[in-house]
C-alpha cells in the first residue's frame, strides 16, 4: 500500500529539498544553462558560449565498412555515403555537436556534411596536438573549431605542452574551448 504524505511529513521534505538546493548553490554548484528547441535540448557547457545538443553524433564508424589507406582506414563509398545520411537526419532533428576523430579519413566528409550550416554547428575534433595539426582542422571545417581534444593517459610534460599549444590556439581564435579526453580515472582527477 502507498504511504499516506502528511502534510507535516510535505513541508518537512520540501524544506530539507529547499536548503539542500541552498547549500549547492552556496557551495559554488550552479544549476546548468539549457533551452529547448523542438524536440531537442541545448546546455551550456562549462563557462564557454557553446550550447551543444545533448545528443551528439560520434566519430565511430561501422568497422565492415571500413578499407585500409597509407594513414589508417577509409570508409568504403557505401559506407561514407551511410554515414552522410546519418549525420543529416541528426542535424535535421536538432543535433548540434558534431564530433570528428581524423582516423578514417572523416574531417573533409563531415566538413562537406556541415558546410551550408557550419554556423549553427560545433564541430569537436580529436587529434594529436600540434600548431600544424590545428591549423589543418581550421582549414577543414572552416576557419575555426569548436571544441579542441587531447587525449591524455597521464598528465605529463607532453600533456602540458599540448594545453599550451590549444590555449595558444584559443587566444587567436583558432580554437574556442579545450577538452581533454581520458579513459583513466587518475588522470582526470
């Protein structure tokens, strides 16, 4: 059987909920900046101006569809012209963040895929940090990227170096926020 709320038992949760909530925003906690179009929903993301879709479409492709090429692997014509059609419905239906890896060959499709509405897109790369490597992803998606990042096992003389190179980039506008990715807890904190 449900348990009866007594109205005693309602206000004593609202008011633990109500301080609670207080003692988050005091301690530096802010509730997320999001709206909503149609059907999909847009939060900021840190302290950037970037609002990206709380879906995004990934990098990952389909490994049968894939053929090997000098730097890696290509996506056979099927294959990219899937995936074309996939990266449209999304956009069509409100996805926003568009996250390109440079394996397989996929930063001048998915430049082609976003070109006529680049301005309404994020574009987010992953890829080895270098001043001639940024330059090539400006280049590709249209003079700028979105959100830049590196991938870091561990924070070392390396890693610092390529924050250096992105904060670079972000200072001339090549770059408008940088991420790291990590799979290792210990890294991240």
């Amino acid at each position: 059987t449900p348990s009866l709320v007594t109205r005693r038992n309602f206000l004593a949760g609202s008011a633990a909920g109500l301080l609670a909530s207080q003692l988050r925003l005091s301690a530096g906690f802010q509730k997320a900046i999001e709206y909503r179009r149609g059907g999909m929903t847009y939060r900021r993301l840190g302290q950037t101006d970037l609002y990206p879709s709380l879906l995004a479409f990934g990098s990952h492709t389909d490994p049968a569809d894939r053929v090997k090429a000098p730097n890696g692997t290509v996506l056979t014509p099927g294959g990219q012209a899937r995936r074309d059609r996939i990266i449209a419905h999304a956009l069509d239906l409100g996805v926003n963040l568009l996250d390109v890896y440079s394996s397989e060959g996929q930063w001048e499709p998915a430049a082609r895929s976003v070109k006529a509405r680049r301005d309404q897109i994020l574009v987010s790369v992953a890829h080895d940090v270098s001043a001639p490597d940024i330059d090539r992803a400006c280049r590709v998606f249209g003079g700028h990227v979105d959100l830049y990042r590196f991938h870091a096992a561990e924070i070392d003389g390396q890693a610092l170096e390529n924050w250096d190179v992105l904060r670079k980039a972000k200072e001339v506008g090549k770059v408008r926020a940088i991420g790291i990715a990590s799979h290792i807890e210990r890294t991240m904190c």
